[in-house]
C-alpha cells in the first residue's frame, strides 16, 4: 500500500478544508420566499377540498391512512414547487432571473428548494 501512495502521490491533489476555506469569502444566506401563482393558488385549493376527509381525520395508527397523507402532502408539495406543471411561472421564473444576475457577477451559488 505504501509503495502504491508514493507512485500515486504525484498525480493527485490533495487539498485541505482548512485552506480550501482561507481564501473564500464569508457565506452569505438569503431566503426568498415568493408567493404562489393565481393558477398554482386554484390548483392547491383543489387538491385540499377533495382531500379534506383524509386531512381532517389526521394520521393515525393504520398504515393505508398515513402513506395517503404522505401523498396528498406529495401532491401539494408539487402544486408549490414541480418545475414543469405550471410552465414559466412563479418560483423558477425568479430563479432564473436571479441566477443570471448572479453568475453575471462572478458568484457562486448553493440552491436548496422545499
């Protein structure tokens, strides 16, 4: 194993998180919360009146009950945030946008979406 480090070592490159880290500016976290569409708005109060006997009754110890909740909180998840449902509206509308604007100006960017 020792013999095969010192063959490898000269092509590989380590770097230490420590020095990784000196040279890059703080962190910076900017939440943006961006209301729902008009369409995405129908669609979710939609979903909730024809859910709301499962929603109203709440999870309970049977299995059937609490992977339907799970799918209806799937659902709506969606409703919020699926890229493609709802076409250039809302969320990624915006995103794009900003995305521009940011590598525009040399930053670089970690996105989270929920």
């Amino acid at each position: 194993v020792s013999m095969l480090h010192t063959q490898l070592e000269p092509h590989l490159l380590r770097r230490m998180k420590k020095d990784v880290l000196r040279g890059m500016p703080p962190k910076q976290e900017q939440i943006v919360r961006v209301e729902l569409t008009a369409k995405q708005k129908e669609v979710y109060k939609q979903l909730l009146a024809r859910h709301y006997p499962l929603l109203a009754r709440g999870a309970s110890s049977a299995g059937a009950t609490s992977t339907a909740l799970k799918n209806v909180v799937m659902q709506l998840r969606k409703c919020c945030a699926h890229p493609y449902l709802f076409g250039e509206e809302g969320k990624l509308q915006l995103l794009d946008t900003l995305m521009g604007r940011l590598i525009a100006r040399g930053h670089r960017t970690l996105i989270y979406s929920q």
